[in-house]
C-alpha cells in the first residue's frame, strides 16, 4: 500500500496547518492494521504485569523497614509504591524506541499549553463532580461502602500532614496521572481511533474512547470502582480527542480528581 504522506495522520491532528519538514513516520506510525493493534494491547498488558513486578521490587526493602503490615499502615510506604506506576510506561517506551518514534506520538506535546493546563482543571473539576456523585448513588444501593476511597493512614502532626498531602499530590499529578495518560490515553486510545479508522468504521472515534476507557476502568481489577473508572475515563478520553491528544489537559484533569479524593480521606469525607 503506498501512502502518500507517512505522517498525515498526526498533520490531520493539529491544531492548524503547518509548513514543515517531515521524517517520513517520525510523528507517528501508519497502517494501524490488526497486526499492529495487537501489539499495542500486547505492550498494555506488559506494561500492567512491569507495574506489578516493579511492586513487588519496591516493596522488598519497605518489608524491611516498616514489616508486612507497615505496607497498609504506614502513611509513606503507600505513597512509596504509587512510584511502580512508572512500570506501566517501560514498554510503551520500548516500543517507541522501537518504531523510532519520539514522545509526541503518546500526546507529550505542547507542554506549556495554558489552555489545555485551564481546559484540563475544568475537567478534572467535573471528573471529581461525577465522581462524587456515582459514589454516593453506590453507597445507597451498597450502604456498606463507602464510596471510591483509598484507606489512608496519615501521619501525625500537622506540618507532617501538610508534607505527606502535598507529597501525595505531586504524586497523583507527576507519577499516577502522567503514566496512566501516557499509557491508555496517547498510546492505547489513540491508536485503538487510528485502526478503527483504518478499518473504515463510522463511529471510530466513539468506539475508541468507549473501549479504552472500559479497559481503563477493568484494568485497576476493583468490580465496585469499575462504573466510576469507566466515567472518568470517558472525561479523560474525550478531552484528549478534543485536544488532538496532547496529554497535558487529561494529565491534569486526572490529577486534580486523585488529589481531590487523596485530600478528602485526610479530612475524614
């Protein structure tokens, strides 16, 4: 198959028409056949087993320290781990090295964006909004739970309060939300649009952020969050078509929500 311009699909997705030099599939990769989508969900799923493994490797010498138990008590040791996160994103990295491809390929691409940074709170606003809501209709249908939390066990004293919360939301912003995006919003979900495109499907677009943000929801393995992950995935996603997939708004839109929840188990919501 010839193709007239090996980068038209990432030209289409700009903002505005460009001049320009291009190296042929240097922006991003054609021909999103069955082959080639297979191999993307195949690096999604490895990223999820490197994310389980690195855990494991981080929680070795916290064993060491605080003990089994210290793993689910300590306030540090669970901000510790969120750093296995970066796991995910080791074979997404592999595969761009592999293909030749740069980062702007998974969204990291205008990085100062003032409107996608603005766009991206206002989301992420909404996201905890829906978030919020979902979780109380869940805890009248299920009056036992209580809602899309995380036991947090925060330290004593109040600078060390503010030093762990703020800790925390650097951590949602720079490590949870920068991985997760990367990962199912710039590589997945983009690339699950370009073969659907490919494939000449109507609604491909819509098929794409649907099953991304199902697989989203499904991989975090919590059947009780599952409806709650699937709707902010649906945010995430769609803000990210919206943008042309720079991930700066969806990266912030997703850390806001996580801090937020972070900040409302310390005040005891």
């Amino acid at each position: 198959m010839v193709i007239d311009e090996p980068d038209a699909y990432e030209i289409d997705q700009m903002d505005e028409a460009a001049i320009g030099i291009f190296e042929p599939g240097s922006l991003v990769e054609q021909n999103m056949d069955w082959g080639k989508f297979s191999k993307v969900l195949l690096y999604v799923l490895l990223g999820w087993v490197m994310m389980f493994v690195l855990t494991f490797i981080i929680m070795i010498p916290l064993i060491g320290v605080v003990g089994i138990m210290g793993i689910l008590e300590d306030p540090w040791a669970f901000l510790i781990l969120t750093f296995a996160e970066f796991g995910f994103i080791l074979p997404v990295v592999y595969y761009l090295k592999k293909e030749g491809l740069g980062l702007r390929s998974v969204g990291l691409k205008k990085l100062t964006s003032v409107t996608d940074m603005a766009l991206g709170l206002i989301v992420g606003f909404l996201m905890l909004g829906a978030n919020l809501v979902i979780s109380y209709f869940m805890s009248l249908v299920i009056p036992e739970l209580g809602g899309d939390e995380l036991g947090f066990n925060p330290p004593e004293g109040e600078m060390a309060q503010l030093i762990w919360i703020s800790a925390w939301t650097i951590a949602m912003f720079a490590v949870v939300g920068l991985s997760e995006e990367i990962v199912f919003r710039g590589f997945l979900q983009r690339r699950m649009e370009m073969y659907y495109r490919n494939k000449g499907t109507l609604n491909y677009k819509l098929y794409a952020l649907a099953l991304t943000s199902f697989i989203f929801a499904a991989i975090h393995l919590d059947l009780i969050g599952l409806g709650t992950r699937f709707v902010l995935g649906l945010f995430m996603g769609y803000l990210a078509q919206r943008r042309k997939y720079s991930l700066i708004g969806p990266i912030v839109a997703h850390g806001v929500n996580n801090s937020a929840v972070v900040i409302f188990a310390l005040l005891g919501f």
